[in-house]
C-alpha cells in the first residue's frame, strides 16, 4: 500500500475567490508545516488537534507568499484515513502553482489523477462503487443523477451488492460444510430450497438490470436528433428549446449543412439534442454529407423528434424519413400549425405507428412545447422508472458485473434441474460472487483499478 505524501490543487485552475492545494500521507503535516507560520510566526501545525482549520501564511524561506486558512486532518480521520492538510489560498493561478511548489519542493510528489479517492478505497474508507459516485457527482448533469450519484456514496449499492453476496457465500459455506461432513450435515431436500434461493437471488439482480437504460439515460441524457425536410422548423425548435439563436434560420431551404448539438434540461433529465441537415435528395455534395449524417445520428438515437411542415403536402421524403422512425422512440411534431394546413393529422396517422405521439406545434409562436416537454416524461418514464428508488444502475461496469453474476446463478439452476453433483453448485454459485465482487472492488485487478481511477480529475 502506498504511504508517500503527495499534491495537487483540488480546485479548477482558474483565477477565482479561493483555490485548495490538497496533502496527503505520512509526511503532509511536516511538509505543510516547512512554508507555513501562523500569526505569531510559528511552525505549530503539528501541534494542533485533528479536524481544525487555522489563520497563518505561506513562506518561500523568508518571503510572504499568501495569506491562507490551513485545514489539518490526523489519520484516520480524514477522506483518504491519512494525515491530510489542504491549503486554502487566494484563487489566483500564479500563486496556487507558486503554493504547489513549494510543497513537492520540501517532500511531496504530485498526484496521480483519482489517487485521494484511490487512497480512501485502498485504505477502506469507501468501496470501489463509492468511489466511483465521487466522479459521478463532479460530473452530474442534471439534479436526478445528482440525487442518485450522492446515494451511492452514501452506500446504496455497496448494500445491496454486500446482501446478495452474503446469501451466495452462505450457500457455498453450507454445501462446502456438507461435502466435508456429511455424516453431521445432510443435504437431503437442499436442491429444492437452493432452486428457490437462487431464484430469489436472480430476480433482485434481475430487478437492478431492469433499471440500467434508465439509470444510463438519468446520467447522460435523452440522445435526441431532430430530422425532417428542409425549412419544416427544426432548427428554430432548436433555438426554442435551448432558449437562444444557436441555429441560423432563414427561409432558404438547406441552410443547415452540419450538425448542431446542445444540452437541455427538461424535466429533470438531460437532453442532448442534435439538429440535423434537412433530409431529402439532393445533389449538392456538402448537403449530401449533412443528410447522411441526419440519417447516421437517427439511427443511434434514443428519441427522435420528426417535425413535419403541415403547410406543405407530403413527398417522397417524408415517407422516407417515417420509415426511417417505424421502429424508434418518436415524437412527430405538426410544426407551422399557425398557418393553412395542407396535411390533415389523419393522413398523417396513416404512415406512422399507432403509439406514435403528434403534437400540433407552432415554432413561430411558441405553441405546443408543454405538450412536448409531457410527451417525453411519458415516453421515457412514466410507469417505468422510480427516482426516488433506492438504486438506480448508472454504471456499465456495473451493470456487465450483473449479467456475469446473473449468467452464473443460470447455471445453477440448470445443474440443479440436471441433478449434478453439489460441488457443481459451489462453482459457479462462486463465479456469481466474485462477479458481483467486482462492483465494490473486493475483487478487482490492479490493472482495472488504476484503468478506473485515471479517468479522475486531478486533486480528487
């Protein structure tokens, strides 16, 4: 276990109110304590209590660098359970870097990306599961998956995961106890109650896998494309949304050629919308890559929102385009409601998949958005999905763990059905656990951890 005193600021490097400049390992409080003085000129940092936060200043040798508040934590009371001192300076870039320094120059190395929160994992102060939650925080798009990253440092998973592999080890504790001692330990009846455990077992694991394309979209957001012909209103429903001109808008049909991306919050849940090339035939070589790249960006999109221009008949391209979305999430737009319709909805109804949602739109005049905004909710969450549900799966790492885990109680219940012998059982009862293992890290390679705790930022 490593036990070197490392750096690093723990704020953005940019000028601001206050930057933090964090220590940690056997030597912070000594390192700290060679630049810092408090008021009276003193290097008392070792002196004070655990948990206190102090007035004082920074020195090179006998020049005042800054005026801090010096925080000292004593292990194990601290994030990462080591000595930790964190600099709080003047948020000028210049002199956080000048702080820095100074530190690596009297002992300390600078840290690795993720290597606090590494050090807290490592020295048990969360599980791998937890630590994970710390980056999910940082980068929390919206307040749900906000919400659901902080209870996930606070454990949720770490429970749930830790009460499945208590009932598997059990079981393997049991069978592995009877084939030992099968003179004092019978395992008559016991196939029939293992079926029944590990049905039990795979329906949980079933129940959190359930949860994973929500949890996945609370977390990146909704992948949503607008497509429809040229000038049908889809770049100022763009500008609609994200409540500014980010699109040109003219009457000229074709005038976005490329793709235009914004996020959105809506309901609580993230929109990441692209607006796409008008999609129809062209010869045009520019507009030709911007319509194949509507059609891309479609087919890997989780919704897709068609606008069709009512003020025009129907052609060959909107026919296309409903083909297209036959078998997509979808919300079809009646944009230019404002004007004389040359499109009624029953004719469009006939090309399109009855659970298809249409809501009459007027970009122009800003109708029909509150329809919208339910349309979505509906689309996506209604009936399927609890916010306020204990766990919510965020993470593909996670989740693959649980199909592992569940692959491997699947197998159980066909050697139970195939009456195998017990030790059968025990095999792949422990592949189960050690699969589900790996979301809490206690069984993890060094090498999936390190992969893991680089995509930190630094300072965290």
């Amino acid at each position: 276990m490593e036990t070197d005193t490392i750096a690093a600021v723990a704020t953005a490097m940019s000028n601001s109110g206050i930057g933090i400049i964090r220590i940690s390992g056997e030597e912070s409080i000594e390192v700290a304590d060679a630049i810092y003085r408090n008021k009276n000129n003193e290097r008392v940092l070792k002196n004070y209590k655990s948990n206190t936060i102090h007035y004082g200043f920074i020195y090179d040798e006998d020049e005042i660098v800054d005026e801090v508040m010096v925080s000292v934590m004593k292990k194990p009371n601290s994030f990462t359970m080591e000595d930790t001192v964190e600099v709080n300076c003047h948020g000028g870039i210049l002199v956080i870097n000048r702080i820095l320094e100074l530190i690596i120059k009297r002992g300390a190395r600078l840290a690795e990306p993720g290597e606090f929160t590494k050090r807290a994992f490592l020295n048990g102060r969360i599980d791998l599961s937890e630590a994970e939650a710390v980056m999910d925080i940082i980068s929390s798009k919206n307040e749900t998956a906000l919400k659901n990253s902080v209870k996930q440092l606070r454990g949720s998973v770490h429970r749930k995961i830790s009460e499945l592999r208590n009932a598997i080890i059990y079981e393997i504790a049991f069978i592995e106890s009877a084939l030992d001692d099968p003179e004092h330990i019978s395992l008559e009846g016991y196939s029939d109650k293992l079926y029944d455990k590990v049905n039990e077992l795979s329906y949980i694991i079933e129940g959190l896998l359930s949860t994973s394309e929500n949890g996945r979209i609370i977390k990146e957001g909704i992948k949503t494309v607008i497509v429809g012909k040229p000038n049908a209103g889809k770049s100022s429903l763009l500008n609609l949304l994200v409540g500014e001109e980010k699109a040109i808008v003219t009457d000229i049909a074709g005038t976005t050629r490329d793709v235009l991306e914004e996020d959105i919050k809506m309901n609580g849940i993230n929109l990441h919308i692209i607006d796409t090339a008008g999609i129809r035939s062209t010869e045009d070589i520019i507009e030709k890559i911007g319509v194949e790249r509507a059609v891309q960006y479609l087919q890997d999109a989780d919704l897709v929102i068609y606008v069709v221009d009512s003020s025009v008949s129907l052609d060959e391209n909107d026919f296309e385009i409903m083909k297209m979305i036959k078998d997509k999430k979808s919300i079809v737009l009646f944009n230019k409601s404002d004007l004389n319709s040359e499109i009624s909805l029953d004719e469009l109804k006939k090309f399109l998949n009855n659970d298809v949602i249409i809501i009459r739109t007027s970009t122009k005049e800003n109708t029909g958005m509150d329809n919208f905004e339910k349309a979505v909710k509906k689309l996506f969450f209604s009936g399927k999905i609890d916010l306020d549900s204990e766990i919510l799966i965020t993470n593909l790492r996670h989740k693959q763990s649980l199909q592992d885990a569940l692959e491997s109680l699947n197998m159980v219940k066909e050697s139970l059905k195939a009456d195998m012998p017990e030790d059968f059982y025990s095999i792949d009862l422990m592949n189960s656990y050690a699969s589900l293992g790996k979301i809490t890290g206690e069984e993890i390679s060094d090498d999936l951890m390190n992969e893991i705790f680089s995509k930190f930022c630094m300072g965290k």
